[in-house]
C-alpha cells in the first residue's frame, strides 16, 4: 500500500511540464473558474454557519461552571466541522462539473504516453462526461459523508482525535485520487468496472489525493493550481495501470 502511495505521489513529478509541453492549460480554464467560485460560495457559507453550530453544540453543557470553555471548544469544534464538510462539497462538486474538461485533458495526455488512444476506448460526449461525473461524485459523496461522520466525532476522545486527524486526511484523499482516476477511466470502464479498479489500486487514488488536498492548504493558489497537477499526475498513472492491466491479460 505505502509502496502505492508514493507511486500515486510520484505522478505529479513533472506535471507542469508536461501540461506546458502539451498545450493543456486553455482546458483548464473554466474549471478553474468553477474552482474558484465554488470555493468562495462554500467559504461564505461555512464562515456564517461554523459560529451557530458551537452555540448550538454549547446547550449541551447545562451548568454554569466551565461554560466558557466548553462553549470556546464547541465553537472550534464546529468551525472544524463546517470545514471539513465544505471541503467534501467543494471537492465533488469542482470533480463533477469538470468532468468534460478534464476528459479531453486526459485523452490528450493518452495520446502522447502510447501514440495513440487504446484500441478499445469509448467515444463519449459532452453531455456523457458530465453525467458520469456527477454520477461518480454523487456516489463518493455519499460513501465519504458515511465514513467522516463516524471520524468527526472521534475527535471528542482526547488522543483517539489525533488518529481521527490523520484517517480523515486519507478517506479525503482517497475520493479525491478517485475522481482525478475516473477521467481516464470513463473512456475505458463502465462504472462498476471502474469502481472495481479504483478500488484495486487504492494506493495510487490515495497518492494523488494527498498532493490534491495538500495544494488546497495553500491560500488562493491552492484551487488555481489543483487540478492542472492533480489531473496529470492522475492521467498518467491511470495511463500506466491500464497498460499494465493489458500486459498481464496477453500473458
């Protein structure tokens, strides 16, 4: 698994390179913009919201005595919360709406890693790229609320809320990689199959992942800079697995 993980890193070594070399940045242009706007939409909400669920959360403590701490942890504990959540939101939302765009950013980088598309690629359109987007987004949504709620509220349990940090970080990641994988293999996999596959090389998803959620920590230039690198490393690394798969179905 480790050894995948770092494979998944490894994938973004010479990404901007890469998306100079093949004139990819003009792909990259809307969903940058709905990067943006997204994450600012989100950012506003969550700054209004994170200060109402710790006085919400705070009722919980009926006496007097320790109310300001417990209110003052309630508060950070809710800010918390809301961020997470956004995070989750922004990231499936910019994942599913770029979906066409980075189908093409994905072809083209195909193309140049074996000459030519593989032979049993799939002809979609504008509209199917979209869909399978939103279809593939809507379903990790929902997998990953499942499993971070649980997660949240170990951070209740002192010691136990250090691990809950660290498991968090990575289910993120994982989804993240997920959707990065996914535009590659929508022209290759219908949607259980891909499910599978990804599902198979849960390192590299997760690699991928982290550098994604890592350039989000990074004020304004995070969400201007995430998916030109993130879609490459992914691309390539998709490109790569898939040609390994073929190798060891002629043999």
């Amino acid at each position: 698994m480790i050894k995948n993980i770092l494979s998944g890193i490894r994938g973004y070594l010479g990404a901007f390179g890469l998306v100079s070399k093949l004139k990819l940045w003009k792909y990259f242009v809307i969903p940058i913009v709905i990067s943006i706007l997204t994450a600012a939409v989100i950012g506003f909400i969550a700054y209004g919201l994170s200060d109402s669920i710790g006085q919400y959360l705070a009722r919980i403590w009926i006496w007097d005595w320790g109310k300001e701490t417990f209110t003052a942890i309630t508060s950070f504990l809710g800010a918390i919360f809301v961020l997470v959540i956004g995070l989750i939101l922004y990231k499936h939302i910019i994942l599913a709406l770029s979906a066409p765009f980075m189908s093409a950013v994905s072809e083209k980088i195909e193309t140049h890693i074996n000459g030519s598309l593989r032979s049993n690629h799939r002809e979609t359109t504008f509209q199917e790229q979209l869909w399978r987007g939103i279809r593939i987004n809507v379903r990790n949504l929902g997998k990953e609320l499942l499993i971070t709620i649980p997660i949240l509220l170990l951070k209740f349990i002192p010691l136990v809320n250090v691990f809950s940090t660290i498991l968090l970080f990575l289910v993120q990641a994982y989804y993240a990689g997920f959707g990065n994988m996914d535009y590659t293999l929508e022209r290759h996999l219908n949607y259980k199959e891909s499910i599978n596959f990804v599902g198979k090389n849960k390192g590299v998803s997760i690699g991928n992942g982290i550098v994604f959620m890592l350039c989000l920590l990074i004020p304004v230039l995070g969400i201007i800079i995430v998916l030109p690198l993130s879609v490459t490393a992914a691309s390539v690394k998709t490109v790569a697995l898939l040609n390994k798969q073929d190798e060891r179905a002629i043999l």
